[in-house]
C-alpha cells in the first residue's frame, strides 16, 4: 500500500470516527431534550404559603382556586402544597383579636417552586349599617368563593377584615344584623336591621356600605307569644351558610328591616318551639304586617289513609290562623276527631287513629261508611309571595302559648 493509500485510509478512519461520535452525541441528547419540554409544560411545582412577618396574625387555614377551572383546594393547616402551571387565587383565614379575616392572594406556578405571601395589613374592615346611630351590630358572617365549586367562610368574630380583590368569578357575601344599643332579652330590640350584601367578580378598597332607613324594606312582625318575658330570638339566614341573631319581643310588636335585594329568611324561637317568617321580599319603602301565634293552631292541608281499620294522618305542619306555621310540637296540645255527618267515629293522636266509634257517637265499621278527608281549612300556610302588594301572609313562624 502507498503512503498516499495509507494516509487516505487514516483520514477516512477519522472521519468515520468523528461521525460515529457525533451520532453517538445526538443519538444520547435527543432523549434528554425530549423529556426535559414536557417537564416544563405540566409538571406541578412545589408552593409554600407564608404569613408577612411582624403581622401577628397567624394563618388558621389556606384554600386554593384555580382560576380556570375554579377547582379548589382546601389545604387545612398545611403550608405547602404541589401545583400545575396556571393561575390561581388564595384565600386564607385568620382570627386575632375581635377581628376575622379573609386574605386574598393571586398568584401563577409556571416553572419553579415559589412562596406565596399573605399580608393581613392589606385587609379592609367590612361595615353594613344604616343612620341610625342608636343600632350596634350583633353579629357578622362572610363567605367568599366561586358559588358552585366552594366557599371559604371567615372566622366568627365582632369584626370583619378582608383583602379587596378584583378576580372574575370571585364573589363575597357579607350578612350583618343590628339592634337598638342595650337590648337583651330582658329588653329587647323594638327593631332589627337585617343586611346583606354580595361584591360579585371585584371588592373595592371602599368597603363600607350604608343605607339610609327608607332605602330599606320594612316588616311589621305582630307577636302572639308566651309572653313579654319569654326569651325569643329572631333568627335569621342568608345565602351564606350562615346564622344571625337579636332578641325581640316575646309577645308584641317589632320591626324587621332589610336591606334592597336580600335573599334572608327569618325565623322566631322561643324554648323549645318557632316560628318561620319565610323569605324576606318586601319592596323598598313599604312597609307590611306579619301576624303569628294567633289561635288555634291546626294542621294544615296533607294526605290521609285508611288501611283495614287503621288511619293514619300525614299532615303538614300544624298552622295558625293567620298562614303561620309552627314547626315544633312541643308546645303544642293536639287531638283529632274523625266526623261524617253528625256521626262521631274517633277521637285522639292525629298520628294514628282506630275507627271504633267514641262515646259520642253509634259504633260503624270502616267497610260500610266509607271516608275522605275534609276539604283545606281556609287558614292554612300559603305560598311566600314572590311580589310586593297586597296579598295572603306568607308562612311565618312562631312559638305558641
């Protein structure tokens, strides 16, 4: 072989060499390459949730949405959490003092691990009230959330704190209610205000609102009781799942305002029995008389059978005169008598009667006179009324002597 072969043949092997290496190299990267894209685009990241240090506001729990989806993730006491790239809002309870608070927090997971930071400074005191100046608050609920896929309720205290927000699909209600300053049971409230307010999709930095008197719907709530001194709560519910409450009149007359649009629905409780007002509904400027406890309180209309010789009676709860309907029976003294005519079948608990004749009337049998229940009493309970005006009083509720 020539020089000049040989030195060919080396060139050759050197190119070859050189080439396998490179394939070797690509052929090792590509994988590598391959796998690091869609670690980036889906992979989930490690996120810490942390207090602004010197707050002095400990964090009770964390609850976090994805704004795209709006699926929520309640974390509990935990601290840290593994999410996908996206966008997401925060929202973390805490309680110091005689506030509650509702911290919002907005952030986005894109390729790292991240720490989120509430600041419970940035948070705004929530305040509903009227001009009345005599009216102190008796209590305060919040929830903030999607509506559909959760809610985050703040923690019961005298005062609510929550950050403003401006995040699409996020909406906080607030239920407020008040009284006369230095009512109790012994002296209760000639009036309550029952307000309610929902911030759908943003909460400003104004977080005060306040309505005159007249801008409010107002309802007469006339009291047939146990008596003037028989502890009796009104209790009322909003939307949220919450409970306010203030002490009124266990027999007379008191007011009950709301404010414009309120979705509340009240209810009276005295011991063991109550009354339920129904859903609030009158127009702004007008106000309207609700009448409970008048007597006697009857069932109202339900379904009744007779099988063999056995009635058995199904009835709604027992109503007043009025529409009012009581739904407690304990005190309540009930007994049922079975008439056709002016013959006397039976008498006794409405629940379950034998048709053997009473005393007061010959003795039949069910297979010869047969029945069919009475047609509705006139008193009782009518659908709430879905407009302002006149019309029948909606059920209302009540504790009975």
């Amino acid at each position: 072989m020539t020089r000049s072969a040989r030195t060919l043949s080396r060139r050759a092997r050197r190119r070859a060499a050189s080439a396998s290496a490179a394939l070797a190299a690509l052929l090792l990267a590509t994988p590598a390459a391959a796998h690091a894209v869609p670690l980036q685009a889906t992979g989930a990241h490690t996120v810490a949730f942390a207090v602004k240090p010197g707050s002095g506001v400990p964090i009770a729990a964390v609850t976090v949405f994805n704004r795209t989806t709006w699926q929520a993730y309640a974390l509990g006491g935990n601290t840290r959490t593994t999410l996908a790239p996206g966008s997401y809002v925060a929202v973390a309870t805490a309680a110091t003092g005689s506030a509650g608070y509702l911290i919002v927090r907005t952030f986005n997971v894109s390729t790292a691990a991240q720490t989120v930071t509430f600041d419970p400074s940035a948070a705004k005191n929530v305040v509903l009230h009227t001009d009345d100046t005599a009216a102190e608050r008796t209590g305060i609920r919040a929830t903030l959330g999607t509506g559909s896929s959760g809610t985050v309720s703040a923690p019961v205290a005298r005062d609510l704190r929550v950050t403003p927000f401006s995040v699409p699909g996020l909406s906080l209600a607030v239920h407020e209610m008040q009284q006369r300053v230095g009512s109790s049971q012994a002296s209760p409230t000639p009036y309550v205000y029952d307000l309610e307010h929902v911030w759908k999709d943003t909460l400003p930095s104004t977080t005060t609102l306040k309505w005159n008197r007249t801008q409010l719907g107002a309802e007469s709530v006339v009291v047939h009781g146990p008596g003037t001194r028989a502890p009796t709560l009104l209790n009322s519910t909003s939307w949220a799942p919450d409970q306010l409450s203030a002490p009124v009149t266990g027999a007379g007359k008191f007011t009950w305002y709301a404010s414009p649009k309120a979705h509340l629905i009240g209810r009276l409780e005295s011991g063991t029995g109550g009354y339920a007002l129904g859903y609030y509904d009158n127009p702004v400027g007008r106000t309207e008389t609700l009448t409970v406890g008048t007597a006697p309180v009857q069932p109202s209309r339900g379904y009744t059978t007779l099988s063999g010789n056995v009635l058995t009676s199904d009835e709604n709860l027992p109503g007043d005169q009025t529409g009012a309907y009581q739904s407690d029976f304990a005190q309540l003294s009930e007994s049922t008598v079975l008439t056709q005519g002016d013959r006397t079948w039976t008498a006794g608990d409405r629940q379950r009667l034998t048709t053997e004749n009473s005393r007061t009337g010959p003795r039949s049998s069910p297979s010869s006179t047969p029945w069919s229940p009475p047609p509705p009493r006139t008193g009782c309970p009518r659908a709430p009324r879905t407009s302002g005006g006149s019309g029948p009083i909606r059920p209302a509720v009540r504790p009975h002597p």
